[in-house]
C-alpha cells in the first residue's frame, strides 16, 4: 500500500500455462477492469486463477488471490463474475 494508503493495483490471470498481465489502476482501492482477454483454453477442466498485486518501485506486493472452476465458464458467452479474493497467507499469519 501507498504512503496515502491507496494502491497500484494490477492482476495476473493464468490457465494452464498461458498467463496475462493487466494494467494497473494509480491509488485506488476499488479498482475497475473494462479489459477483455482472449486466453486460449484447451480443457475445460481446471480453473482460472487471478493473482492481485500492488505494483510497487522495488518488489510489487501480493494484496491476494481468487479462482474459478472453468466450468462455470460458458463457452463462447462473455460473463461477468464478482469474485472474492483470498488474502496473501504472509498478511494472515502476520494478523495472528
């Protein structure tokens, strides 16, 4: 997090083993993605993962993650998914 306790916030979609990087959105923490990415999907087995991170000036920080079983996805049909992101387990065990 920033000094004025915002982020840089950008995610990270991987399946299988293709990955796509987004923009990042400047000091916010509700940021919004009007992105759309075609991934190539081989198997409809699996899921989506999507890494959240603060992009920061020496190591960009993990903020957390979030999956969706592919076949929840509808082939060929674009659908909006709100998703709720796990927390990194370095900022869980630091709350203990």
């Amino acid at each position: 997090m920033d000094h004025g306790k915002t982020s840089d916030p950008y995610v990270v979609i991987k399946v299988g083993h293709v990955s796509i990087k987004s923009t990042s959105k400047a000091k916010t923490l509700s940021p919004v993605w009007n992105e759309d990415y075609d991934l190539g999907v081989e198997q409809l087995n699996g899921s989506i993962k999507i890494e959240l991170f603060d992009k920061d000036l020496v190591s960009d920080d993990s903020l957390g993650t979030a999956e969706v079983d592919l076949s929840s996805v509808p082939h060929g049909h674009p659908r909006d998914f709100t998703l709720q992101v796990r927390a990194p387990l370095s900022s869980i065990s630091s709350l203990s």
